[in-house]
C-alpha cells in the first residue's frame, strides 16, 4: 500500500475547456474535470468534493424517488386510496386491540395519538425498508456510473416521505374529532418531522451498506421494525411506561422524538426540553454513524455487488 | 493547479486492481458467522490487473485488446473511477462517460425512458441537457416504440442499442465503450461503426475496448494488449493485433469473421 491517505477525487476548475466545434448544445458545465485516483484502505473521500457532487446530482434522487412511486402505482386513485387506508385500517386494529388489553378504558385521545405515533413510526420504518433495498438493487447503475451512493438511501427516505403525507390527512379529521387543542404550539411538528427524516436517513443508510455485505439482513429487518414498534411509545403513552423500562425508552432513537411528537399534537403544549434535547442528540449521532459508515464503505460496493 | 489543457488525458501509473469476493453465491450474515465459528477463510483474492502503466494523449483513440478475463473491463472502471486502485494511481482530465454508459438497464422493470433519465441524472446531467439529450438517443437506438415499456421485455440487440446511444450521444471528454460495437442487427452495426469512425475523427479521447479486431485496426490511433492483468503491448493497432493475432494462433480468418 503506497499510501495511507484517502482516495483523493480531486476536481481542479481550470476554465473552459477548448471549444469542441461539433457541440451544438451549450455545456452547462463549462468547467473542465481533473480526477486523480488513488488506493485507499476503508476511509473517506474529500468531504467538500463529495457533497458539492451529492448536490449536483440531487435530481437523480428526485427523479428515482419519482420513479419509484410511479412504480407503486402512486399517481392512480387506487394507489392513493391504500396509501390512506393501509395505515388507517392499522391503527383500528391496534387500537382495538390495545382497548381490549385494557378492558375498554380507551378514548378517542388515545386513537388520536395511536394514528399520530403509527403515521411517524410508518414514515421511518418505511424509509428505512427502502434504504435498505436501495443499493443493493441497484447494482447496474453502481458497476457503470461514478456517483454519490449515498443519494439511493436518502432517495428512499424522500419516497417514504411522499407516502408519509397523504396519512396526514386521516389524521387531521381525527385531531379535530377528539376535541383536541388546535393552536400555535402545532408548528412544532415541523421540526418533529425533520427529527424522524434525519432518524430514518441514518439508520437507512446503515441498513442499505450492512446489505451489501449480509444479504439476509433483509430477512431480519421486518424483525426489527416491528420489535421498534412495540418499544417505542405508539401502542401506549411514554408517560405510562413504568420506571424499570424506563431505559429502553431512552435508548430507543424513536423514544424520545414520538415522546415529543405526543406532547405537542395530543397534550397540547411545546416538546419539553429533555426529550427534545435527546431526540436531537439520537437523530445527529445516527445521520453521523449512518453517513460515516455509508460513505467510508461506498467506494468498495462495486466490487462487493 | 495544473492546467487541464495540458499533460495527457489518462495516465495510469503503476496500477494493480486486486477484486475481493465473498466466496458465498451472495454474502449472508448468518455465513459469514457460521464460517468465522469454523475458522474458513471467507474471501478469495483475484488480482485483474498487475503493475499497468500507460499514457493516453488527448484526442487519440485507443483500442484496447486482450482474451476473456484479461481485465480489459477492469481497467475501464478503474479510469472512469467506479473500481478504487489497489496500487497506483490514475489521473484524467475530463468528465468520462462509459458504455453501458449511465448503467442503462439498472432496473429491468422500468421503462427504457425511465432507465435513460436516471442513468443520465446519475451521471451528473442536467435535466434541459438530458432533455435534448434524449430525443437524440431516442432517434439513433430507432427505439421509438419501446421507451415506455420495461426493458425487461427488450430483446438482448434492443438493449445493447439502447446502451450504445446512450453511450456515444453524451457528449464527454472521454469516451469508453466496453464491446458496445458488436450489438444489434447488420443495419445497427453499420451504423454504430458509422458513429464512432465519426466520433473518432473528433478531438475525443476514446478507450475502445472490443474483440471485433478489423474495427480496432480501422478505428484507432494506439493500442494496448492486456494479457492476464499484465500490459503486454503498446504499440500502433496493427503491430499490436498481428501480435495478439499470433499469440492466439488464429490467423486473420477468426478475426474478419467477428468483424462489424
Ligand atoms: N466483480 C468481480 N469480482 C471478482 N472478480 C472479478 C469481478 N469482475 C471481474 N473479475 C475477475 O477479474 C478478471 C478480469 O475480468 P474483466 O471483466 O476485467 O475481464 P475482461 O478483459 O473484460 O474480459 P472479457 O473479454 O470477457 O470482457 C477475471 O479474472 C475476472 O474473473
Ligand atoms: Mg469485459
């Protein structure tokens, strides 16, 4: 090995290069490209030059995303209607099912905050189900084109998110059926849902690089989400959680951030500054862990595919 | 900085490409665990390419040669910077495009239009250039009909002339077309042969990698023969193919036969 340092894809802009006489089209690019390679163990390429990539070639993350819905039948009266009904259906289920457990004690509040922590807990699980397919079922792209691998993941958590929305709207009817608050304080979902992306990103990334080298972690996945499901506070309030379990509260990433999710959209108030602080500081330790392990292996998938 | 206008389009200097791969049909977890328990070894080394060093000066096409195996296809992923070098070191001027060029045919179940967009997307272009782009790739694969439909219903010239137009419709700096010329019907081959003795005659850098020997000698300025990893020869086409064509002990029969 001649060198320790990373792959060095470096791009020198040096001015237009000579003009070709039979482009018709004007280049939009008139920047002249300059790639030195070079052998690296397991490490990361110039951060500067990977993102300033990663965003010029954001459309392609669209585009699939694009892609991938119309595949799923998204722009079809059908394909909207079961985006709508599948989690709806879920959450009656669920719903009576924690009712029963708890021999009918349960008001429309607590269908209210079931549909809430469903639709967010759907909106990452599914983001993260995507990712993990996502490179390794693009393995012709991967073998033939020099791009930033990691726009596949970040791709799957934008379709999730496009499937994510339509569910709002069977929330909404049921927030306002319950009697709950309707205020300023609803802003804070916003943020909230910006928390559960950059959740979802990074554990998606780290799921689409562990499937290309374990194949069957695409068997262990549905696994692992529904066991995320269980501890995480949808089927029950964070609150009632008792104090022995308490841990597994904080060390679930979607403890904190559905804890947060139900104070603002079911009792009404702002996050309280713990279990935001702790949503933020689970969501930037995955998007770093995800991201730092993605782009530290990505070089090495097209020999792995 | 150095200039982009000067030094040679490609230097590969002492390059070697070492391929890892998972003896596994595909690598599970469970595997991987099972045969750490057992103490196997779980990788097997392949070495594709071994110490290669070669120039290739702005504008000049070069045919590149070699049996099944040889690397060939190797060493035009490691210059268009998908393959990292084990050893070594590669530098380019100038955005690459290869054959099969913007990984067209990815996804089989997508449309041929859906594959070409996100095949183009992916390789850095701009949606209007893509645009017109396309119409251009479109008329010259006469594919017209098909864009819509799966490429998995393509028969196997469809979409090897898909890839072709693809590939020499982009316009790049460097050009690589990894056996992209032997596609397609008789008509398609004259045409393709039509398209790249004009893409030839441009200011293009152009790796041309392709069994059909009468097109490299017809086609390019320079060519290298990989023989098992090893650059065995760099020299004119001709030298270079009556070399291979004695090592292989074939005679100039075998190689009009395959020729475009
Ligand atoms: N993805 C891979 N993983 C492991 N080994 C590989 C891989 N791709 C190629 N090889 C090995 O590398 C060597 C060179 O392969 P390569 O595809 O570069 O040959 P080639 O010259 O293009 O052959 P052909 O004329 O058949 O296209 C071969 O021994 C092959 O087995
Ligand atoms: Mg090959």
């Amino acid at each position: 090995m001649s060198t320790d340092t990373p792959n060095s894809v470096q791009e020198t802009e040096t001015g237009p290069p000579g003009a070709r006489p039979t482009s018709v089209l004007q280049r939009d690019d008139e920047l002249s490209e300059h790639h030195v390679y070079e052998p690296h163990r397991v490490g990361l390429p110039p951060i500067g030059t990977y993102v300033k990539r990663l965003w010029e070639r954001r459309e392609f993350a669209f585009e699939l995303s694009r892609t991938k819905l119309r595949a799923q039948h998204f722009n079809t009266v059908f394909g909207q209607l079961w985006l709508i009904i599948n989690p709806l259906l879920l959450a009656l289920v669920y719903f009576v099912l924690v009712d029963i457990l708890r021999d009918g004690s349960r008001g429309p509040q607590f269908l209210a905050h079931l549909t809430a922590g469903l639709f967010a807990y759907y909106f990452v699980s599914d983001s993260v189900r995507q990712a993990s397919r996502s490179v390794v079922s693009a393995g012709r792209l991967i073998l033939n084109t020099p791009f930033p691998r990691v726009l596949l993941p970040l791709s799957a958590v934008l379709t999730a998110f496009k499937r994510f929305l339509p569910t709002i709207a069977i929330y909404v009817p049921i927030h306002a059926l319950s009697g709950l608050p309707v205020g300023w304080h609803l802003l804070w979902t916003l943020p909230l849902v910006a928390l559960f992306a950059l959740v979802a990103a990074g554990v998606g990334m780290l799921a689409a690089a562990a499937q290309v080298y374990f194949r069957d972690l695409a068997s262990f996945l549905p696994y692992v989400l529904r066991v995320w499901l269980y501890i995480s506070p949808v089927l029950y309030f964070a609150q009632e959680v008792p104090e022995r379990y308490r841990a597994i509260l904080a060390l679930n990433p979607l403890g904190a951030p559905l804890t947060a999710w139900s104070q603002v959209l079911n009792s009404g108030h702002a996050p309280s500054a713990d279990v935001l602080g702790l949503s933020l500081a689970w969501a930037v330790v995955l998007l770093v862990a995800g991201a730092l392990f993605f782009v530290s292996r990505e070089r090495e998938f097209a020999v792995r595919l | 900085m150095p200039s982009a206008s000067e030094g040679p389009s490609i230097a590969v200097d002492r390059l070697s490409v070492t391929y890892r791969t998972s003896i596994e049909r595909s690598p599970t977890l469970s595997g991987t665990l099972l045969r750490l328990g057992r103490r196997q070894r779980t990788v097997r080394t392949t070495q594709a390419l071994k110490d290669v060093s070669f120039e290739v000066p702005k504008g000049t096409v070069l045919g590149v040669i070699g049996a099944n195996g040889a690397g060939k296809s190797t060493l035009m992923r490691t210059v268009a910077g998908i393959l990292p070098p084990t050893e070594g070191r590669i530098e380019v001027r100038g955005r690459v495009s290869t054959l099969l060029a913007l990984g067209v045919g990815f996804n089989r179940e997508l449309s041929g239009r859906e594959n070409v967009v996100l095949g183009g997307l992916a390789a850095g272009l701009s949606r209007r250039r893509l645009q017109d782009k396309y119409e251009e790739i479109v008329a010259f694969s006469e594919l017209e009909e098909f864009m819509d439909m799966p490429m998995r219903t393509y028969s196997s010239g469809m979409y090897g002339r898909l890839a072709f137009s693809v590939a020499v419709n982009m316009e790049p700096d460097i050009l690589i077309i990894d056996e992209a010329l032997s596609v397609g019907d008789a008509r398609f081959r004259r045409k393709s042969f039509e398209k790249m003795r004009e893409l030839c005659g441009q200011d293009r850098t152009i790796l041309l990698v392709s069994h059909a020997l009468g097109s490299i000698r017809d086609l390019c300025d320079e060519a290298i023969w990989i023989h098992r990893g090893e650059l065995r020869m760099a020299d004119e086409p001709d030298a270079v193919i009556d070399a291979y064509t004695t090592f292989l002990d074939v005679g100039e029969d075998a190689v009009t036969l395959e020729d475009v």
